[in-house]
C-alpha cells in the first residue's frame, strides 16, 4: 500500500511529510489566507516576466492568468477550499493552480516564498495603508462638524483635569484633528518604504537566471514619482526586512494612543459630573443591572483595545530583535500582529467617527461650566500685565485676590473695584471687563490660539482641506 504524497511544501530531501501534530504547529493558512488576492498578483505579475525572459510561452501565461481568475472567483464565492496540509496561502495557491493549469509548474522558477511573502505583505500594507488613511480623514472630518455645529459653544479648557482657561468646544475638537493629522502623515511615510520591490530575492541570493525585477515592480506599482521602478537593492535584506510592518505598527500604537485620548475626553464629557455632550442610543450601551444606565462603551472600548495595538508593536519588536540574517521561520508569526493591528484602528477611527457624528452638545452645561469666572485668572493676570507689571507679580497678586474670593466665599467677577484695589491699586474700574466671556475669547488673537476669529479661520481651513467627501 503506498502512502498518501507529501505537500507540495515538501522537497524530496524528505522521506515523507510532517508528523500531524507538526503540521497543525506550523501551518500559517489559517490567518495568511487574506492575502490571496495580493499573492494571486504578485504570481501574475511574475508569470509575465517568465514571458518576457521566454521560460514560459504567451499560451502558458494565459492559462495561468486564466486558472488565477477561476481561482479567485472561488474564493470570493466562498467554494475555494483551503488545505492546512499546505502549510500557508502561497502553497495553497500554487498547488491548486497546477492541479488544473500544467503551466502553473513553472510559476515558481527563480521564486522562493521567502521573496514571494515579503511582496505580498508589502502588497498588503499598501492597501491597507490607503484604506486606514481615507477613514482617518473621515474621523477628522467628524471632528471638524462637531465642532462646526457648535460654534458658540465655549468649555472650560483642562489642564491637571483641573479647570485652567477657556476654549472653544470647536478649538477642543481640531486639536484631535491636528494631532491625528501627524497620523496620517506617517502612514504615508511608512507606506512610502514599503513600496520598494522585493521580489527577485529569491531564498537569499537572488536568482542566476536573467529576472526582469524592474518589469515586476512597474506591473504592481512599486514606482516613484516619475514612474521609476523601486526594487530593493541586497537580496538578504530583501527577504529579512520587516521594518515597514514595525513602522505600520508603530504608527498604529500611536494612533490608537490618540484615540485612546479622544475615547477619555468623550468618557468625562458624557458623565453626569460634565454633562457637556449626550451619545446618541445607538452607539451606547445599557445595564445588565441597573436600568438608569447609558454607558459609552464605543468610546471605552476604543480606549481599551490601544492596549492590544501597542502590544502588537512589543510583540513585533521582540521577535525580530535576536534574529539572524535572512528569513528565520520566526517571521511567520509577523501577519498576525499586523493583521491585528490594521483591523483594530480602522475599527477604532471608522467607530469613533460615527459617535462623534451621533453626539449633541449640552450647550447649557457647557455655559455653566465656562462661566467659572476663575477660568479668566489668567486674563485678569494679563490685565496687570498691560498696566505695566510685570508677570509674576502680576500673577502673585492675582492668586492674592484668588484667595481673598475663596475665604470670602464671593466669585471672582462678584468683588468689588474697592476690594481688588484693597489687594493692588493697579486695579481700575475697568477690571469689570476682564469677566466678560465673549470679549475675553475675541482676545485671543494670535495664530493656534482658541479666539473667537481664530476658531472659525480654523474651521474653515480644515473644510476646505477635507472637502465634501463622504466619511470612510
């Protein structure tokens, strides 16, 4: 009775395939398989090349093409049935296509998969990359309504989660903006360093036979500016580099850091301690206990799953950091990180960005809250200041007349002129003015600052760079 042959993976260095138990440690099918579409690509674009340097005919590229494109249509459908035996997606693919296309044979010449996975996953993050930065430009422009839809809206500004200065609601919400801007910056510098061409790396030392690399990188995209193919340059680094995947990671931590930072402010602002915003009830949850209950857990959730991005980051680092030149079977254990990492913020930015755009604002609670007449001691402070004191006795004697207000148990704005001059009589009678909101705002004049014209220039600059397209 002959046995069962052994997969494709298997060289005939070996008597036979792997024990069961070795196979099921190893094999990577199980997460890898949602690159097929970008290794089918990446197969058909090296099947071109063979073309082009004559190893297969113009009737074997066509069938190869051909058997992708019937392959694909199976997956899509959900009928493609992935074999654990084969180890990873790029085995799956190539013994399938050989199965039904003699060709298929051939698709491997001057290929190794440790080339084949470093484009793939390169292939991968570029569209993930794209995908991520057009849904942080949706979460920006959340931002930017909310705080559009309420442009009189003033808060007290925190600093030590104490009350410090005011700010517009609006000012609040571009600082996210702004901060998730540099987000989105660095994607597209990481998406930049990935879009170089490994293949053609072969296992380590490249290929003898005449590769057209510069063919393969213009089919699938890696070009610059001008059109100009980019293929990495040392075939061991070729297959060893994963430093694109800790930069997407990385940039991911940092985002979901931001987001973990946006999450905090929307938890405080919706307790009944704040009270500034209410979440619409489709994206908040109820007690299993107490019904009184309205919980924002989008927003917590958001803040908790930054924990798993940034282990992601730690687990990637870690196993690259004792790893020896080249490809080490280590690697396989990259995807999941990655996969992880992509599918979590562009689940954090899609979702946050959708509370954000079924939020309303307390305007009440907010005037409240802003009409704390200490929120304006640095104005008062400022008044001296234009008086001809210099700051820190200014600010001395404003924390004199600070206490004076608590021990009398009387606000800021309620002292009389004859009790602020009792503490200096730089005080005039127009010290009255300092208390008044809508004028202190206008003050604030110069460029990033929270006043009033400067607020709606921003507003209007962020419109117009984000445009009317849809969120996502």
């Amino acid at each position: 009775m002959s046995s069962s042959p052994a997969p494709v993976s298997r060289s005939g260095r070996f008597a036979g395939g792997p024990a069961a138990d070795v196979a099921a440690f190893s094999e990577s099918i199980s997460f890898d398989w949602r690159l097929w579409r970008h290794d089918i690509r990446g197969s058909v674009a090296h099947a071109t090349m063979l073309k082009r340097i004559g190893v297969i005919d113009s009737t074997e590229l066509r069938a190869i093409e051909s058997g992708f494109k019937a392959i694909a249509a199976e997956i899509e459908a959900g009928t493609f049935e992935w074999k654990p035996a084969l180890e990873d997606v790029h085995m799956n693919l190539e013994a399938e296509l050989t199965r039904r296309v003699p060709a298929g044979a051939r698709l491997h010449t001057a290929r190794s998969r440790n080339d084949q996975v470093a484009l793939d996953i390169r292939l991968w993050l570029r569209d993930e990359i794209a995908a991520l930065q057009s849904e942080i430009r949706g979460l920006q422009k959340s931002l930017v309504e909310l705080g559009a839809r309420n442009p009189e809206v003033v808060i007290p500004g925190y600093t030590h989660l104490q009350r410090a200065q005011p700010v517009y609601l609006a000012h609040h919400c571009l600082a996210y903006a702004e901060m998730i801007e540099r987000d989105h910056a660095r994607l597209a510098d990481c998406a930049d360093r990935a879009n170089v061409c490994p293949l053609g790396s072969g296992a380590i030392a490249g290929s003898t036979m005449p590769l057209d690399r510069a063919l393969v990188a213009k089919l699938l995209g890696f070009v610059d500016s001008k059109g100009r193919a980019r293929i990495t340059q040392n075939s061991m680094d070729g297959v060893a580099d994963r430093d694109f995947l800790v930069e997407f990671c990385a940039a991911g931590a940092l985002l979901a850091v931001h987001l973990s930072r946006l999450a905090e402010d929307v938890i405080l602002w919706v307790s009944s301690e704040f009270g500034f915003v209410r979440i619409a009830d489709a994206y908040t949850t109820g007690s299993s206990l107490m019904p009184q209950k309205k919980n924002p857990d989008i927003a917590e959730l958001t803040r908790g799953k930054s924990a798993r991005v940034i282990g992601n980051l730690v687990s990637l680092l870690t196993l690259m950091k004792g790893l020896p030149m080249t490809y080490n079977r280590d690697m396989q254990e990259d995807k999941e990180r990655a996969f992880d990492t992509a599918d979590t913020v562009r689940a954090c930015v899609r979702l946050m960005g959708a509370l954000l755009d079924h939020t309303t604002v307390d305007t009440e609670a907010c005037r409240k809250a802003a009409a704390d007449p200490l929120l304006l001691a640095t104005d008062l402070a400022d008044y001296l200041v234009k008086k001809g004191m210099p700051f820190r006795q200014a600010h001395h004697v404003v924390g004199a007349v600070v206490g004076l207000s608590e021990k009398w148990g009387k606000p800021l704005d309620q002292l009389t002129v004859a009790e602020f001059r009792d503490i200096d009589p730089a005080f005039g009678p127009d010290v009255a003015s300092v208390f008044k909101l809508g004028k202190a705002m206008a003050r604030r004049r110069i460029t990033g600052a929270p006043g009033t014209t400067e607020v709606r220039r921003q507003v209007a600059a962020w419109k117009k760079r984000l445009g009317p397209q849809p969120r996502g």
